[in-house]
C-alpha cells in the first residue's frame, strides 16, 4: 500500500531528518564560534561561504601571510570555507609539535579522502600505522646509496635537455620555456628511476604514452585550493552521488593510471621472480637489494626474507606508490630549478660565480658525491628552496583537543596573556613555509634578497626550524618528512650543473611582467600572456669560455 507523505510514519522520518539537519548545523555552528581559537586576532573574512581562502589565492607571490603576520603578530586565525577557523603560527615549537606528532595532526579529512579515491593509499596518503608499515618498506629505496646509483639518470636526462637546447641555440640567442622543458625532464627520470618506465618527455618527434596523458589529464583537473566542492563531498556524502564533471575526468585518468600501473608492478614482479629462479634462490636477501629504478627496490624490499608476512604490503598499496612518485617527485623538483633558474638569470655575476665552480670539475658526468661536494651549487639550491619553495604552506588538522607550547607567551585580542594556545579537535593549524623562510626575525633585514652566500654562516635563529634539511620546511620534518629528498635534491644539482655550463640565461620578458601564483604549488607565468598558463620565457646563449 503506498505511503502519503501526511501520514504518521512518514511525516515521522521527515521530522527525523530534518531535526538531525538542524543538529548537524547548531553543532557546526557551536563548533565554528565556539573554538577556543577565537581569542586571537586576525583578517576579516571576505565571504562566509570561502572565509579568506578566495583572497589568499588571489594574491600574488603568496605575500597576504607575511602582511597578516606583521599586522596580527607570531599567531592568528584566518576563515576557511563557511568561516571554520584556522591557526597561522611562526613558533618553532608549534611547528615541531605539529610535525612531530603526525598522526594527532593529519591533513585535513576532505584531502585525505579525495586523494585517496583518485590515486590509491601511497605513502602520501595513508595514516598512522599503515604509514609506518610502508614507510619502512620504502626506506631502503630512498637511502643515499640508492640515490648514488640513481645520479647516472639525472646527468643522463639533464645532458638530453641540454643537447636539444643546443640545438635550438644554434642560429643564436633564443627564448625557451624552461619551465616546459623541465617538466618533460623530470617526468622522464622519475619515469625511469621511479619505476623503470620511459615517457620519452623529452623526444621532440614522440608522441605522449598512455600514462603520460592519463597524468597531465589528471591534474589539469584537479580542484582549485579554492573550490568548495571536495570540502561539501567530505561534509555530507550524499553528494558523492553527484560527481562533478572534474571528478569524473580525474577519476577516468587514475582507472588508466591503475591499469598501466598494475601492468608496471606485475612484469616487474615477474621478473624479479624469474631472476631468483635462475640464481636458485629460495627468497630475496638484503644484499639482493639493489636495482636501477625504485619500484623495483620497492618490490624486493618487499619480498625479502625477514619482513613478517603481515607485515608485507598489499598489491595495492605497492601500485599505489607509482602516482606518489609522480606527484612527489616530478612537478616540485622542476618547479624548485625553473626558481633557480629564474633568480640566476637576474643576477649574472652570480650566474657567473657558480659556473665557474662548475666548470672546475673535469667531467660532463659527475657522480653524487662529486655533485654535493660543490658549496656555491650547494649555497644556490639552499637559497632556492627557502626563497622559493614550491611548497607555500601546510595545513593539518587536529584529531583531538590539544595544548600547543608556545617558545614566548603572546596577547590575545582581549588583552589577556598566553603561555600556551588550545585548540578543539577539528581545528586547523596552517603551517607557513614561505612566511617562515621569508621572516626578517629569522634570517636579517635581507630576508627577501636572494642571497646564496648567507649560506656560509647562516643565523643561529633558523636552527629551531624542525625541518628534515637545512633547517627548511621545504621537505617538511617529523615522520612524515619528504622520504625522496636526497632525490629531488641531487636531481636539481645535476640540472643546474649541466645547464649553467653549457648556457647564460637572461629573463626574456621584463621582470614586470612575471607572475608568480600559487595553485597549489607556486609557478611563474607571463602577465601579459595569461592564456598560455604556467612558463618562464628565459633567454638562452650557448656560453663560451673568454
């Protein structure tokens, strides 16, 4: 028998739903304005739907934290979408607290959730102990010896960058997208150190493969920081019904990425099987760890004799590792030298400098240690990464109610003295890598000069910086510090080596007319040609020694 929507039963479960509707949104609204955070100062928002989000991102050069900082001081709150508060902070002590106890402060639960659902439970995904059991598994894959062996691919690639350059250069000075031909740089070597596969980037007559085209799809599709859409699927799930038309492209993207990749890990497997068949082995050994690319480290490391079998990791999660690859290691290391690029090709007496220290050493192909055996190379990529960090900010989320420790006590808005900020389960803490590596406190009055030689005697300050190298946040700190930075690091010194000796850069448009935006990572673009998206026009002249 149908049901009226005036009977009992039914008029009954609407009233249910709408008096849990109101519930949710009186405990939301309690949640918002009752937070202990609302003592401290801070930016009026200018939407109640975006909060300040809108006005951050509009911003150029991410400088709106360092404006609020001088106005508000070391701690204050800005709004995120419907005016949920978060913790802006440049106490060291917070910073470490947060890092250190990663899995009281994750990242935020709707980006947890949708990066798991597009690209697996790679180890930029996972929590607590499933983050552990992979990050332990993957250790040996990141270690300084790994990497040695991995350097043949990066001077290999950066020398195919610079052989095409040279072919471009050769009726003259020409202007080049270096941000463009970066990119294609490192999307081949993390193809091929990452899991032993050729994109072929870099070949001017190729077309893209499969996955190649499956990756860039997946991120041109990627939400804006601003899009309130991830934040609503994660808030009420019903609307995971209702996938937007990005969602639906990026999800089509990683089903291509899972099949390839699932392709990727299986010959891989098979090989590394087929190998211990012919040696006679019964299992893999710890001296048996060595191999040309990571995934394939990752896989013996896997299989080795002495990891428990509840403690192996899944098909899953081992395929889920090859989009973490890509993500970490390919747009930020070209993005972190196009930066370098940028700021040597202002200052040619600098440019200068370094190539001399370059050419000093008598070979094309240098090897790890010959690389970080440079200090002016090392000083440079230094600057870089604080000035210019990829990276702008990070924000995690607090899992239960918490004390932070303060290094000073601080004022509130009322007046009133602090020894020590609470902060509710749920609240956000933004953790601003640029307004820390741009803070006058911190590194002196030419903070925001680009200075590699204060690298020789850097301020005692920035030794409470809790990052995992240079005393940086550029890699972040605590356990889940970037696990690839020596690779992203050498990779960039292997770059910049056979590049600077090969050319002089000059900036081929005025310095006016370079845009710097962060979406999410921070890129340049062109002012004047905003409908080419993200570049860096740089002059190139073949150098030639005097």
């Amino acid at each position: 028998m149908a049901l009226s929507i005036t009977s009992p039963d039914v008029l009954a479960v609407l009233f249910a739903g709408f008096a849990y509707g109101l519930w949710r949104i009186y405990r939301f609204l309690v949640f918002v304005n009752r937070t202990p955070l609302r003592v401290l100062p801070g930016p009026p928002a200018q939407s109640w739907i975006h909060g300040n989000l809108k006005q951050l991102v509009s911003e150029e050069n991410h400088v709106l934290p360092d404006k609020w900082f001088r106005q508000y001081g070391k701690h204050f709150i800005d709004r995120e979408f419907f005016m949920i508060p978060r913790l802006w902070t440049l106490d060291p002590r917070i910073i470490q607290h947060v890092l250190t106890h990663s899995v009281d402060y994750p990242r935020p639960e709707e980006n947890r959730k949708n990066f798991k659902e597009i690209l697996g439970r790679g180890l930029i995904f996972v929590q607590g102990e499933e983050h552990r059991l992979q990050r332990r598994i993957l250790n040996p894959a990141f270690g300084p010896a790994q990497v040695r062996d991995l350097t043949e691919i990066f001077v290999q690639k950066a020398i195919e960058l610079r052989n095409i350059w040279i072919t471009a250069t050769q009726a003259g000075p020409t202007q080049v997208n270096v941000s463009k031909d970066l990119s294609r740089m490192t999307l081949d070597v993390i193809g091929l150190a990452g899991f032993g596969y050729d994109f072929n980037a870099l070949d001017p007559s190729g077309k893209p493969n499969e996955l190649s085209m499956a990756f860039q799809k997946l991120f041109s599709n990627a939400a804006p920081i601003s899009s309130v859409w991830p934040f609503l699927r994660t808030l009420i799930p019903l609307l995971k019904l209702f996938p937007s038309k990005r969602l639906t492209a990026a999800l089509e993207s990683s089903a291509t990425l899972r099949r390839v990749g699932t392709q990727i890990v299986a010959e891989r497997k098979a090989a590394i099987l087929r190998e211990m068949s012919e040696k006679h082995q019964d299992g893999v050994e710890r001296k048996d760890l060595k191999s040309r690319d990571l995934l394939t480290l990752l896989i013996k490391a896997n299989m080795a004799k002495d990891v428990p079998e509840d403690q192996r990791l899944s098909d899953a999660d081992v395929l889920g590792q090859i989009p973490t690859f890509l993500i970490a290691g390919h747009e930020t290391t070209s993005t972190a030298t196009t930066w370098a690029l940028y700021a040597l090709s202002q200052r040619p007496a600098m440019q200068q400098k370094l190539r001399d220290e370059l050419l000093s050493v008598p070979t094309d192909t240098p090897t790890m240690n010959e690389l970080m055996a440079l200090p002016y190379l090392d000083h440079v990529v230094h600057e870089t990464l604080r000035l210019h960090s990829p990276i702008t900010m990070l924000v995690r989320e607090a899992q239960h109610d918490d004390v932070l420790p303060l290094s000073e006590p601080f004022t509130d808005r009322f007046g009133k003295m602090h020894n020590e900020i609470r902060i509710a389960k749920g609240n956000r803490v933004v953790l601003p890598v640029m307004a820390l590596h741009r803070s006058k406190e911190i590194w002196g009055e030419d903070a925001l000069e680009f200075k590699p030689e204060r690298w020789e005697q850097p301020p005692e300050a920035i030794s409470a910086i809790p990052g995992v190298w240079g005393h940086l946040l550029t890699f972040i700190g605590g356990p889940r510090a970037c696990i690839g930075y020596r690779f992203s690091l050498v990779e960039i010194k292997a770059l910049l080596f056979t590049l600077i000796r090969a050319f002089q850069f000059e900036l081929g448009v005025p310095f006016e007319d370079i845009l710097i935006k962060t979406a999410p990572l921070q890129r340049p673009s062109v002012r004047s040609a905003p409908e080419k998206g993200f570049q860096l026009p740089l002059l190139l002249k073949p150098y030639k020694a005097a």
